[in-house]
C-alpha cells in the first residue's frame, strides 16, 4: 500500500465523560497508524478534561471552546485546526466497528478516483434499528451517491472527506442544530463527487439527546433545508414532497396542525398525485390531538399486520 497520508479525526464532545473513552479507543487502535485524533471539547463541565488526560498517546490532541457552540462550532474548529489532508469525523457516543475503519475509506477513495470529495459508510443503531444505514442490496461495495444526497445520508462519523472541499464548501452551518451534515453534503455535492462504501463500518448508539429528541429543531431545520436548496429537487419531485409531508408530520405531533398543514399543502404542490400528502392533510383538520388518534391507529394497524400469523391446524 502506498505511504499513509495524514488523517485528522475530529471529535466533538460536550458532558460526554461516560462515554468518551470508547470513541477515543476505536479510533487510537485503528491499523491506520498516520492519524491525529483531535477531541473538540464544547465548554464541558464534567470530567471530560480528566478522561483526556488518561490516554497517553502523542496522537491525541486536545482543544477546548471557552462557550458551548454545538457540535456543528466544534467539527468546524477541529477542521480548521486539523493538520491532516483527510478529514474523518467520530461522536462522542458511537463506535468504529472496525479496526480498519480508516483504512478501507482511503483505499475507497483513491479507487474512486480524485474527483470524489467524500466516500461515506453504512452505520447500525444496536439501540434503535430504524436509525441504521444499513448496506443497500443489489449496490455495489463501491457506488456513486448522487442518488442518496437527496435522500438520505449517513451520518459524519461514517465520512472521509478531503479538508480542502470541507472547507470550500463553508464547513458545518452552525445555525442548524440537527441535519448539519446532510446539509454540508448538499453544498459539497455541487462541486465534487460522493461515493458510497456499501459496509457497515460504524456503530450509532441512540441517546435522549439525538437527532429525533429534537422536534422542533427537526421541523425548524429541516425547513430551513428544503427552502435553501430547493433547486437541487427539480426533477425528483416526490422526494421534494416526501420531506415536506415528514415536516408536516412532526409539526402536527409535537407543534401545531396549523403548521403541518402548511407543509403538507407544499408537498401537495410539489407531487400533486402522491397519497400521503393528501392523506396527512385530512388527517390534520381535526387538530393535533385527532392527528396523534389517527396515527397511532394506523402505526398499531401496521404492527398488527406485520406480526407473524398462526399456522392453521
């Protein structure tokens, strides 16, 4: 193989002492030995100072934010302060699932070829099987991911991206709270390639503070996408109506059916022919509480129909 490039590894963490020796470790005993791990603290006030100061590795550097950003403040310093070429990304909570996590990124890449920015990878949520990534079947070990920028993403720790694009792009938004990566993808994918690592090489463990606790950034967020890189849907108009009726979603069962309506009619308008929008939309005139009734109606119908059935004597 040829001679190991520089990788930064950034990681961010804010009151995650419990947790933080696990990120740590996976990446220090990665078989990439060519690596800097640098542990973004977002103005922590418990003893993550304390579990840095245990790990006695000349790789590892430690920076610490005088004010509590976020995570999207503290991946932009670690990338501005990162020495390496490569740019990968750990959460304080997850796992690398394997060893040579980093290594099968770059020789991703360098198969890909140099027009490709970002090679990301699949992840399992043990805790919450719905938020995995998981291999996509009939897809190649290697892909292009055009096609998924638009969909859906997995998440930073499964990214290797050169630092020069991260930081043509402009870096992490950090008015957004949660979907930053995606977001970052989106302005990525307009002057470089994306591939995908058809692999499970990450292990997301759900907390109460993930991406789905957050309702009403989820909907805040998500709007603020959708308007911003609207352009990018044309053609693909029932992906454009999918998030819109997803806002709308969120909206009528953690904020206000008013507001969910509002969105459900914009999916309308996008995909005129697509059910669920109009669906949602019925379901939403009664307010919020009838919206909860007829959903977790039609979540119970659903669980029901999936249970396996007795076999006839």
């Amino acid at each position: 193989m040829p001679e190991q490039p520089l990788i930064s590894v950034v990681l961010p963490s804010y009151n995650r002492a419990a947790t933080l020796p696990r990120a740590i470790a996976g990446v220090l005993r990665q078989d990439w030995r060519n690596l800097e791990l640098i542990v973004v603290d977002d103005a922590s006030t418990d003893e993550t100072a304390t579990v840095i100061a245990g790990f006695d590795d000349p790789r590892l550097r430690y920076l610490r934010l005088e004010r509590n950003g976020g995570a999207s403040v503290a991946r932009n310093h670690g990338v501005q302060a990162a020495a390496g070429e490569w740019i990968a990304f750990q959460d304080s909570d997850d796992e690398w699932a394997r060893e040579d996590r980093l290594r099968l990124h770059w020789l991703g890449l360098q198969e890909l070829g140099s027009d490709y920015a970002l090679l990301v990878c699949c992840t399992r949520c043990p805790e919450k099987p719905a938020l995995s990534y998981e291999p996509l079947p009939g897809r190649e070990r290697l892909s292009d991911a055009a096609d998924l920028v638009l969909r859906r993403m997995p998440p930073t720790p499964c990214w290797l991206a050169r630092r020069d694009a991260l930081l043509l792009a402009g870096l992490f938004d950090a008015e957004l709270d949660c979907f930053e990566d995606w977001e970052l993808s989106l302005r990525l994918s307009a002057f470089a390639r994306i591939g995908l690592l058809n692999e499970v090489l990450h292990v997301n463990h759900y907390t109460s503070t993930g991406l789905f606790s957050n309702e009403a950034g989820y909907v805040r967020n998500l709007t603020r996408i959708l308007k911003r890189h609207e352009a990018k849907w044309n053609g693909q108009p029932r992906d454009f109506a999918m998030y819109w009726t997803l806002i709308g979603h969120m909206a009528c069962l953690h904020g206000s059916a008013a507001q969910g309506r509002q969105a459900f009619r914009r999916a309308i308008a996008a995909a005129p022919l697509a059910p669920r929008p109009w669906l949602s939309l019925v379901a939403s005139l009664g307010g919020r509480a009838a919206y909860r009734r007829i959903t977790a109606a039609v979540r119970a119908g659903r669980e029901r129909d999936a249970m396996p059935q007795g076999r006839a004597a």
